[in-house]
C-alpha cells in the first residue's frame, strides 16, 4: 500500500511534466513554488524536478523488491553506502565545473571574476557561482538530436563551442546518480525517501544549470549529507557536520562574489575584435585595446544584471564573445 501511494504520486509527476511542456497555463504558478530552491527564470528547471522526481518514486519500489537486485552484490550493501558514493561523485563534477569555468578564463586571459557571456545563436552566460558548462552540453544533445524544446527554455547552446569537451561526463555521471539515487533510497522510512528524492533531483539540476554555489546544488548537498548523517536513534548533533559544510560553502560563494567584484566599475572585455565598440545608452569611462581584446569600462551606476542585460542587448548583433565584472555590491547601494 505504502509502495503503490508513492508509484502514484510518481505518475502524477511525470504527467504534469509532460504538461509542462505542453502548455503556459502554470508557468508564473510553478516558477513562484520552485523558485526559493531551484531560482529558475524559466520553466525548464520545473520540468526536469517533476520529470526526475517522479521518475524515481516510480521506479524505486521496483528495486527495492527485486528478487535479482536482492540476492546480488548490490543487494548486500546498505543504502547509506550508495549515498556516499554518489555524494562523493557529485562533489567531483561540481569542482570539476569550476576547473572548467576557470580554464576558460585563462585561456582568454580574463580575470575568473567575470560573467562569460558567448552571444550566437543567442545570448547565454556562465560564471563560477552560476554555471552553465554542463547545461551547454545538454544543449548540444538537443540541437543534433532535433529534440523539441519550447523556445522560452534556455539550452545554454551558445557557450558550448567555448566549454571543452571533457564536460560531455555529465552525460555518464547524470544516470550514474540516478541509479546510485535509487540504490541509496532502499530501507528507508518514506519520509526519508520523500527528502532524498527531492535532494537528488534538485543536485542532478544543480549539477546541470547552476554548478556548485547555486541553490539547487545546496539544498541538494544540504538533503543529501542531512539523510547519509542521520543514526538510530536520530539526535540533532548527527546534522552538525552537514549543516557545517553547507555554512562553509555559503560562505565561499559570498567570499567569491564580492572578493571578485569592484563597487566603482565594470569591464566588459570584448574577446578578438579591433577597433572602437559603439556602447549607445551607455557612460564609458575608458576604452582600450589589450592583446586583439577591447576593454571597456563603464561606470556601476546600475546593478549587475541591468549591466549584464545592457551590454549583452548592445553587443550581440555584432560581438560573439565578452567577458564582464561583477559587482555583488551594487544589490545593496540601489
């Protein structure tokens, strides 16, 4: 009876993702729930949280009261040390993430505190606190796929020809976690399986659109670390470690975004053009040319997204690739 409630609330899932996708109707609806831990502009983080989520309360009693999985290797272990693998393995391909995000800065020889943002086919973006390398990856599948996307879903396509093929392990990792997710949900309580559930899902978007400092990521890390602590009989010192490390990682990415930002200025570095750049609209302190690139500076008298925005309506008819700085502070002066 327990098995069959949750199959049922897992088929409801996976048909109002498909819903989704069909229609507008629930768009500003699903995007208010989601957004406090999946920050999503657009509804295709949405799909993909119901899509998962469902999947996996569907299938999980399936390995849970299969005879082969029960009298197998597999079936000798507990689910905590599934947990732990995939904790583990989700750790890596965050910080590989970021190595990436890293690599593509020096190899445009740009400071790593600066938004990528790569304008054709269409504008996409991609920084160390919000990453999108694997996202793009994803974006490749459905482009030579021919896979239908609504247009208002972002693929990150454009960053793709910038972002070295090795991210393309996300296309292992993704079902690797999946599968590690089910194996780790046996035996348990179902409001555990409930938490984990919903941990694994918002890490496997996490890991897709955000990397390893958005809020997916955290609230995934959080439920993940938060159910692998938990002893018999629970005690709340048992999620002092986990709460810990999220706290940690917290702090990190708000050491990230205002270590690297400048209160006074943005540059905006356009990556292998020659000549003036035209910034109609905008006040330019200062333009000049640095190894083929022309660094443009202009004064934060808005914040960063209005600067991001900005820019990237100006220069993307004519400019394929700039980097801009951050300034975390300007959310608060404005």
């Amino acid at each position: 009876m327990r098995i069959g409630r949750l199959s049922i609330i897992g088929l409801v899932m996976i048909g109002f993702s498909l819903l989704l996708i069909s229609v507008n109707f629930f768009d500003k609806i699903i995007l208010d729930i989601t957004y406090p831990f999946l920050m999503g502009s657009s509804k295709g983080k949405s799909i993909i949280f119901f899509m998962v989520f469902g999947l996996i309360l569907l299938v999980s009693p399936s390995i849970q009261n299969s005879n082969l999985i029960k009298n197998s290797r597999i079936g000798s272990k507990s689910g905590n040390y599934y947990l732990k693998i995939l904790i583990i393995l989700v750790f890596i391909t965050y910080v590989i993430g970021l190595i990436i995000e890293i690599w593509i800065r020096l190899k445009f020889g740009v400071s790593i505190f600066t938004t990528f943002v790569s304008t054709t086919p269409s504008v996409s973006t991609s920084s160390l606190i919000h990453s999108h390398v694997y996202k793009s990856m994803l974006g490749i599948l459905i482009n030579d796929t021919g896979i239908y996307v609504p247009s208002n879903i972002h693929t990150a396509i454009s960053i793709a020809q910038y972002v070295p093929k090795f991210a393309m392990i996300i296309f292992i990792v993704f079902p690797s976690v999946f599968i590690l997710g089910l194996l780790s949900v046996r035996d348990r309580p179902d409001i555990q399986k409930i938490i984990l559930i919903f941990s694994i899902t918002t890490t496997l978007i996490g890991m897709l659109d955000g990397g390893l400092f958005s809020a997916p990521a955290l609230v995934g890390l959080a439920g993940l670390m938060g159910i692998f602590s938990i002893k018999k009989p629970f005690k709340p010192k048992n999620l002092i470690k986990p709460s810990s490390i999220i706290i940690l990682l917290l702090i990190i990415r708000i050491f990230i975004s205002f270590s690297g930002s400048s209160p006074d200025v943005y540059e905006i570095t356009v990556i292998d053009v020659k000549g003036n750049i035209d910034m109609p609209g905008i006040n330019v302190l200062n333009e000049k040319s640095v190894n083929n690139n022309i660094i443009i500076t202009i004064y934060s008298k808005i914040n960063e997204y209005e600067a991001l925005n900005d820019s990237s309506n100006i220069l993307k008819s004519k400019y394929p690739l700039f980097f801009i700085s951050w300034n975390s502070y300007s959310f608060f002066s404005r």
